[in-house]
C-alpha cells in the first residue's frame, strides 16, 4: 500500500499540526529589523532578498563558500526530491553539504515546523497553504521555492464498468463540455463512495456543477480513504472518490479509470474555482534563518530547479534514485508505473522555465499567490482566521524566482559579452568556463559572480 498523501490546504486548516507554527503570542513580521548588505556589496535581490542578497562586483577571486545545511525531507514523492541531488552530487556542486549525512532528517508534516522553530532543522519542504491558519499569531517562516503543482483529486471507476474518462472522451473529439457532461452521466443512478474531507469534497462540487448535476444524482457513501480503497481493491465499489493522491495512483495501477481529476479541470475547464484544492510544495526556513543565509537559501533553489531539469529531462534516471529512497522512508511499495502516473497526473513537477506561469502570468489560476490567497479568503469566511493576510506571508517563492532570473539574465549578457570579446587572459577563460557551468546547473547567483570576476580579469 502507498503511504498516505498529506491533506491539502483547508483540510490542515485546523488541528494540532498548525499549533508549532508560529512563536508564542502574536508576531508582526513586518516590524521585524532585517539585516542589510554589507558596504560594497550590490544588491541583486527581488522583493523580500531585497537588502539580503549582494555581489561585490569588484571581487576578482570569487570562489564558492563551503556550508552545512540541516535539512528535511519528508516521506512523500514530492517532498523527497533531494535526495536526487544528493546523490548527484548537486548540493556539494553548490558548496552545501547536507546533514545528516546521508540525506538529512526525515520529518513528517507535523514535524517539519517545529523543528525549523527549534532550530533541528534550517530547510525542509512544505506547503504554504498548511500555514494559513495560523496567520492571525504570526507565521515565523517562508517557503521560498515551489516545484509542483498537487492536482490529485479524482472520481474513479472500476475496470468491470468500461467507463469512459474525460481524457477518452476529448481524444475521440468532444469538447470539453461534452465530454464532461458525458464522463459524470456515468455516475447517475451508481453509489460512489466518497470521503467527507473539505479539498476532495471542493472538487466534486465545482465537477458535478459544471457538468450540470449535484450529489443528488447518486447514493454517495462516506469512507476514510483506507477502507474506500480496501472496498475498491476487493470489488465491492464501483465508482469512487477518494482523498489522496497515492491511492489514486494505486487504483490507476490496477486499471480504475479516472472519470474526471482536478488536473482537466484546470487544464480545460474553470480553474479559478478550483483554487482552494490546488497547492503546491517548496522548500522552507525560518524568516530569520533566510535573513541571515540569503545566499545559502538562493543556491539551494538553483539545486532544486536542476533537479526538476533531470525529472523532465530523464524521468526513469530519476525515479530510479527516488523510489527506493521514498519506499526506504514511508514503507511504500511505489513501482516506476506508478512514478509515471503521480509526474504526469497527480503531482506535475513544473521545472524553472515552466514556472514563468507561477510568477510572471498573473492571468493564470496557478499564478503563485492565487490558490494561496483564496485558502486565506476561505479560513475568513468560515471564522478560522480574522485578520488581513497576504499570500506572502506564507511565501517568499515568487520573490526568489524573479531573484533568479534577474541574476540569470545578468550572468548570461556578461558571459555573451565574453564570448564576443575574443582573446582572454588564462585567468578570466578559467573563470568564464566556471560561470557557464554554473549558468548551466542553475547557479545563477556564482555564474554571475564568475562572469563578473572573468570581465575584470580579461
């Protein structure tokens, strides 16, 4: 059995795994004294690395500091990227090394928060949405990177029912809405087991709406996920709708067909209603800790957006390194089949390129503060939180992205201007070579370091 996906956005709005979140009584970020650059340095940071993240465009010699950093993974695919990295060998390329050695801690959800708090860990992965409800006492940390994007939600039906899916039906020529009115007929008159979570249930109201028809068109039956897939596995369910990703991902496996997922739901239909159900995992640090280690935290989005490159670029390689780490650490039994279903249909990892749409597109429904905003607008409405939040009080992912692309667009005019310039001293063709290595690796912050220093020395 796969282990159970962590509960999404309003699901984690409440509960004990929130309580660590925040330092005792109420923070107010905002008046929090942040530390400034150095004289002779020039900043280079967007938004909150503003006054953090500086280059001495003087320095001739630059080299790459050597630092340990605590880090987390938790035990779910899209939480336990890093270890690709580190067995790559990416992290040490960037001049971090990872502790514990081998491959950090492994913290579930619940832990991850606390142990930043502490103090255990400096980074671990999370999803800002889970930190919305404890907005009104002061939120003391920042994802500052994001990867995917969680659409796993799905109404399914048995292989014996020779159901059709959303999917089939477009590739036979439908449009959109005929092939969803047509897909969620099958449903009519069937009993469809369901969970009574908030995010799965968001789901199956804004499907049944836009295909026109309402819970009341079958007998629904309400399951936790384990028993729902028990049922499902053993042939006693016909159509279901569970919870979390992975037993999607099993039932997938075994030849269940998913009528409708929140991923064609963004794809072809409204995706704005869907915004409190999508959410999207990054790596995280306390403010303070980032204040204080801006380069550090930059360079670890450059590992991770290499690493998104090799998922793209080379799935299988990856998930060979991936799935005995993630079924070592959570028990699971992924297989490579099932690797494939969560990349392509439930967990889509978005690489840095691909994540413009995140941060520039801000027509689009996954444009990064959206789903953020809509979760902290769907706490207020139900009394969970009372005070005026933004999604950046979760989230620093968009400011380091337009970080990083400002520092690529830097460090690739000065290494075309080399390029054009012809003859080099020993020295700045040594280091030029060493910034289009890091350009390449997504170390953007030392090829523009590099180049800088290649432009002096030519």
């Amino acid at each position: 059995m796969i282990r159970k996906r962590y509960r999404t956005a309003t699901l984690v709005a409440v509960g004990a795994l929130l309580v660590p979140l925040a330092a005792c009584g109420n923070v107010d970020q905002e008046t929090a004294e942040a530390p400034t650059l150095p004289a002779g340095l020039t900043d280079v940071g967007v938004g909150a690395w503003s006054g953090l993240l500086g280059v001495d465009l003087a320095d001739q010699d630059p080299t790459v500091p050597q630092v340990q950093v605590k880090l987390a993974q938790a035990p779910y695919w899209d939480h336990s990227t890093e270890k690709i990295g580190i067995d790559k060998g990416w992290f040490g390329d960037a001049g971090i090394t990872v502790m514990p050695q081998p491959s950090g801690e492994i913290l579930d959800m619940d832990q991850i928060a606390p142990g930043l708090l502490s103090g255990q860990i400096d980074v671990g992965t999370m999803v800002p949405q889970i930190w919305a409800s404890s907005l009104d006492q002061g939120v003391t940390a920042r994802v500052f990177t994001s990867r995917d994007i969680f659409m796993g939600h799905a109404f399914l039906a048995s292989p014996r029912m020779q159901a059709k899916s959303v999917e089939q039906l477009m590739a036979e020529g439908m449009s959109w809405n005929d092939a969803l009115t047509t897909a969620m007929a099958q449903l009519k008159g069937q009993t469809v087991y369901v969970t009574d979570e908030a995010s799965p249930r968001s789901f199956r109201k804004v499907a049944l709406e836009s295909a026109g028809m309402s819970d009341a068109d079958f007998t629904s039956n309400v399951l936790d996920d384990t028993t729902m897939q028990q049922l499902a596995i053993s042939g006693r369910a016909d159509f279901v709708a569970p919870a979390s990703g992975p037993n999607i991902v099993t039932l997938i496996s075994k030849g269940w067909v998913p009528i409708v997922s929140t991923r064609d739901i963004v794809e072809h239909g409204d995706a704005e209603q869907l915004l409190t159900v999508i959410v999207n995992t990054g790596l995280a640090a306390e403010q303070k800790w980032l204040q204080a280690n801006p380069e550090t935290a930059i360079r670890l989005a450059g590992v991770q957006y290499r690493i998104l490159d090799f998922k793209q670029a080379d799935p299988a390689g990856a998930a060979a390194i991936q799935i005995p780490f993630i079924n070592s650490i959570a028990g699971t039994s992924f297989t490579a089949a099932d690797a494939t279903t969560l990349d392509e249909r439930i967990d889509p990892f978005y690489t840095f390129d691909q994540q413009a749409e995140f941060f520039e597109d801000t027509a689009s429904p996954i444009y990064w503060s959206k789903p953020i905003d809509a979760t902290i607008a769907s706490l207020k409405a139900d009394g969970l939180i009372t005070g005026d939040h933004q999604a950046s009080d979760v989230s620093w992912a968009d400011a380091t992205w337009l970080t990083l692309k400002g520092l690529r667009d830097k460090a690739t005019t000065e290494i075309e201007g080399l390029e054009a310039a012809g003859s080099l001293s020993e020295k700045s063709a040594t280091q030029l070579q060493q910034a289009k290595a890091f350009l390449a690796a997504r170390n953007y912050l030392d090829a523009y370091r590099f180049a800088n220093a290649a432009q002096l020395n030519k």
